[in-house]
C-alpha cells in the first residue's frame, strides 16, 4: 500500500507525462475537429510540458517545493495554445495543494485536483462542457471518492485513469460537433495521459502506445506553381508591396469646426491613398501616402493647424527593413521546430510614446503592413507556431513604453496573451483579435498619445462590424457544421465556421465571398498568402468586379505561409 509519492517520483512522472505527451502528439492532433494547418492540441499540449522539463531539469529532486514552483512555472510560461493554458492551470493547481501540505498524497492531490477544476473553467472565457473541462471534472470527483473511501494512492490512479478514459469516451455525447466529427475531444485525450504517466512510475502500469494515425493527416505540401511574381505584387520603381506613393505623411489636426473634415478628406483623396482621418470634437490623427507631401500639409492647414507631423520615406523604409525582416523570418522557420519563434523589433517605431502596440503575425508582407502602421515589435508566430506565454511577456517587457495593447490575431493565442498580460509588470490590454486582418483594421486607429484602455476601446469599435474570413485547405477528412470536408479541399472560415469548401481554390474564395459580402461593404482587403497562385488571385479580382461593382479591391501581398488568403470587408 502506497500512502505517499516521493518528490524524486513526481519529477520522473513529469518526465514520463512529457514523453507519452509526444508519441501520442500526432494522434491528438488528428482529433482537432477544425481541420486546418494549425498548432493543434497535442503539439501545445506536448510543448507546454517540455517547458516543465527544461524547468525543473535544474532542481534538486529531493527539494519538494523547490520542484513544485518550478513546475508551476515551467507551465506558465510554456504554455501555448487553449489546451497549454488549461494544462498549465492544471498543473499549477496540483503544485499549490502539494506545495501547501508539504507531500504527494491522496489528500493533496484530491485537493489539487479540485483546485485545477476550478482555475481551469476560470482561465476559458466560455467554459463548454465534453471538452478537457468535463475530463477534469470527473477526475475531480473520482479523486473525492477515492478519498472519503480510504483508497491508497494506486488505487487512487487506477479509479482516476479509468474515470477520466470514460469521460473521454462521452465527449461526443455532450458536445455535438465532436459526434458529428466521429473523435472525442482531444485535449481530455492529452489529460488521460497524466494518470497513466503516474501509474507507470508507482506500479508496473504499461503505458498506452499511440494509435496509428491514418495515412495523410499533417500538414499538407505546399502547392507547385509560379511563384516568380506573387500575386498582389507591384511592379512599378521595383519597390515591393507599397505601390507608387512615396511618403507617409501623418499628423494631428486641429479644426474649429468638424463639419470642415469631410472636404479635407476628398481633398486628401485626390492625393494619395491608405488615408485614415479619424477623431472629432476639434482634434483628428490624420494619415495619407501620397507623393505631394506639400499639398497635402496645405490641405490641413486649409481648415485648420496641423501639429505633430510626421513624414517618412517609405521606399527608403522598406529598403532598411528588408533584410532585417527576413532573417527574423527565417529564424522563424528554425525556431518553430525548435518549439520557439523570435521576436521582430520595429526600428522605425517611436519609442517615445505613452502606449506601444505588440502584435502576433507571420509573413513577410504582413509584418511589413504592422510596421508601416507603427506597431512596435511582432512575435513571429501564429498557426503552427502559437507562441508561448514566456515569449509574449519577454515581448511586452521589451516594448519601452509603460502601457502596450497586445494583438493575438489568433484564437487560440487568446488566452495566452491574456496569461502573459496578467504576468506582466506593466499595464497590458489584450483585443481578442482572432484573425490577421482585424489587427491589421485596428492599427488604423492605434494612437500612440492614448492610453493602452483608451486604444482598446478604440481598437474594439474599429473591428466590431469588420467582416473577415481566410482560405486554406484541409489538413484531415471530418465533417463540421454539416460540411464534409476532404482531405486536402480547400476551405473558407468566417465566424469561427466553415463556410465553403471546395476541391477547386478560387471556387472556395468565391463561395466564402459571396456568402460574407453585405450591400453596405465598399472595400475588400485581400491578403495574398504564399501558396497562392497570380493566376487565381486574377481570377477572384474578376469575379468581385463582375459580382460586386460597387466593390472597391486593395490587395496586398501577404506572404503568410499555409493560408492562400486572409480577406476582411469593411
């Protein structure tokens, strides 16, 4: 009869956890019901756990508090992803009982495990139950038992494991997208695993062997095609990406009267374009790139005192940029199979300013886009790369002014952004952006003389009616929201739902632009990833003009890897 765990076997079950975590890792993966190229729950799941290792690979094992803190912060920072957020929550709870009670027992790990419940449905904005949550809810209960009954420790493991396997095994019937799919839900799957983990080093359990995963579920291969000129290019001055104005002119404007606006905006209209006038009540933050600087400083001074003004060649700009920007690029490539990404400082933002702005992104069109938008620094990362929690506060704390908004533009970086914010010694505010394009929308309105809550609250107005949606093709067979979807159709989200799927690209655009598109939309902003072709671009462009005259198009060229388009409509 086993009545306590050594703090030498804690650390070798953290090891054991971490190592079935990764031979199970592709399996998990493939329980994703979304099917796309992203980093999927096995993966986040499996990483966050190596940054345990890496933590407490330093501690003395027989120094059981000392082991238990660096657990709870290997976790912290590690964690990536919804499935790291909630495995980290989970640890850190089991690490507070056994670090209260001084001991690894079945009254310590029953509390543990309640504790883990409880900051577990904390940490999900939206707690849904045959997720993860439900598998920690019954393990919870299963322990409690286990304890009013005088079990042991084995005991203990066994009743847990077996309950948690069962739990998993009922996701689908408490959360329909799972039976529709035909999987159960994968991060219960990656919990499952703890308890065998444990039983392995306490007592002769075997561990499971990973399920075979069936041919073709991954990452798909990028597409052949002519990449010589990516589409959205221009090719004018050979200058990438920016078109034919120059200079970015900004300033701040102050008028006597805000009716006088609406002129100055038709006369800046005539002079450039990426025009952005916003503000009211006798002060506007005004912005244009154009090539008549002079003019277009007249034109403020027509109906006003323009103050603050700032001009910046922005051919000169990307000239510097360039080769900084891909070799951080590239080291995003290596850090992403390292389990890591870097961060991208932008050299032209002013660090004198009272809120600085840390974006997600990846692709070199888009990091170039944020620059040219002020952001301040961008960690490289996003689907298949979700950064982890220690690189997003490294981020933060780098950024030089005491307030910072930080953009996720991903879903599942959502609640990692927010543990990081939480972290910080500054004051960070996280918009819950899930996508590229409604972080690239909200830059338009960033003011750096604002508050971090007064540039969320502008930021949040900016992207509440954005409609955004993205392309990429399907990296597993499932069926979703009564679309079936094959292994490698090309698919159009928007809402967080599948929209259109088809075997044929511009097909799956149009579908999902026909679908999103709304008589008041007069702009489309059309982000051309790497894999997708000039031709099919061309042939989009030709069906918006047809379909949608009223239509306006800006493109830009992107760059981001796995998703051929990002789109949002305004």
């Amino acid at each position: 009869m086993i009545s306590e765990i050594t703090s030498r076997e804690l650390k070798e079950i953290m090891a054991t956890y971490g190592r079935v975590l990764n031979e199970h890792r592709e399996a998990i993966d493939s329980l994703n019901v979304f099917p796309v190229p992203d980093g999927d729950t096995g993966t986040n799941m499996a990483l966050t756990v190596s940054s345990v290792l890496e933590h407490i690979d330093v501690h003395d094992p027989s120094d059981l508090a000392g082991l238990c803190q660096a657990i709870s912060h290997g976790s912290l920072m590690g964690a990536r992803g919804n499935s790291g957020v909630i495995l980290s929550q989970i640890l850190r709870g089991l690490c507070q009982s056994i670090e209260e009670q001084n001991s690894i027992t079945t009254e310590s790990l029953t509390k543990g495990w309640e504790i883990a419940r409880n900051s577990a449905y904390k940490a999900v904005l939206e707690p849904r139950e045959g997720t993860i949550l439900t598998v920690l809810t019954d393990i919870a209960s299963q322990a409690q038992e286990c304890l009013h009954q005088g079990r042991d420790l084995i005991k203990l493991a066994q009743s847990c494991q077996a309950a948690a396997q069962e739990s998993l095994e009922r996701t689908p019937e408490l959360l329909e997208v799972l039976a529709e799919a035909g999987v159960v839900d994968a991060g219960g799957a990656g919990l499952v695993l703890i308890w065998d983990a444990m039983l392995a080093v306490v007592s002769d359990h075997d561990l499971p062997a990973a399920p075979k995963i069936s041919e073709g579920v991954g990452a798909t291969q990028p597409q052949s095609g002519d990449q010589s000129h990516p589409a959205g290019q221009p090719q004018s001055g050979g200058q990438p990406h920016l078109g034919d104005q120059r200079y970015e002119v900004m300033f701040f404007l102050e008028t006597q009267a805000d009716d006088q606006i609406e002129g100055f905006r038709q006369k800046w209209a005539e002079l450039g374009d990426s025009i952005v006038v916003v503000g009211g009540g006798g002060l506007w933050n005004c912005h244009i790139h154009t090539n008549h600087i002079g003019e277009s400083i007249e034109a403020g001074i027509g109906v006003g005192r323009p103050h603050t003004i700032r001009i910046t060649d922005l051919f000169e700009q990307v000239e510097h940029l360039e080769s900084d920007m891909r070799q951080s690029l590239m080291a995003a490539v290596s850090g992403a199979q390292a389990g890591s990404s870097p961060i991208w400082r932008n050299p032209q933002a002013d660090p004198e300013v009272k809120c600085a702005v840390v974006s997600v992104a990846v692709g070199e069109g888009i990091v170039r886009l944020l620059a040219e938008l002020n952001v301040h620094s961008v960690v490289l990362g996003g689907q298949t790369m979700n950064p982890s929690t220690e690189l997003l506060l490294e981020a933060l704390e780098a950024a030089e002014s005491n307030e910072v908004v930080l953009l996720p533009n991903n879903k599942n970086i959502i609640p990692v952004a927010q543990q990081a914010a939480q972290s910080c010694r500054k004051e960070v505010q996280v918009l819950p952006s899930t996508s590229i394009p409604e972080g690239i929308a909200s830059m338009v309105v960033y003011d750096p003389t604002l508050t971090a809550m007064d540039n969320l609250k502008a930021m949040q107005a900016e992207v509440a009616d954005l409609a955004v949606g993205q392309i990429t093709e399907a990296v597993r067979e499932t069926s979703v929201g009564g679309q079936k979807v094959g292994l490698g159709d090309f698919i159009g989200i928007s809402g967080g739902k599948i929209v259109s799927v088809s075997q044929e690209l511009v097909a799956a655009v149009c579908d999902l632009l026909a679908q999103i598109i709304a008589p008041e939309h007069e702009l489309l902003m059309l982000f051309v990833g790497e894999l997708a072709e000039q031709s099919a671009t061309q042939k989009v462009l030709d069906w918006v003009a047809e379909h949608h005259k009223s239509v306006e198009v800006e493109l830009h060229d992107g760059g981001q890897p796995l998703y051929h388009y990002y789109l949002s409509l305004l």
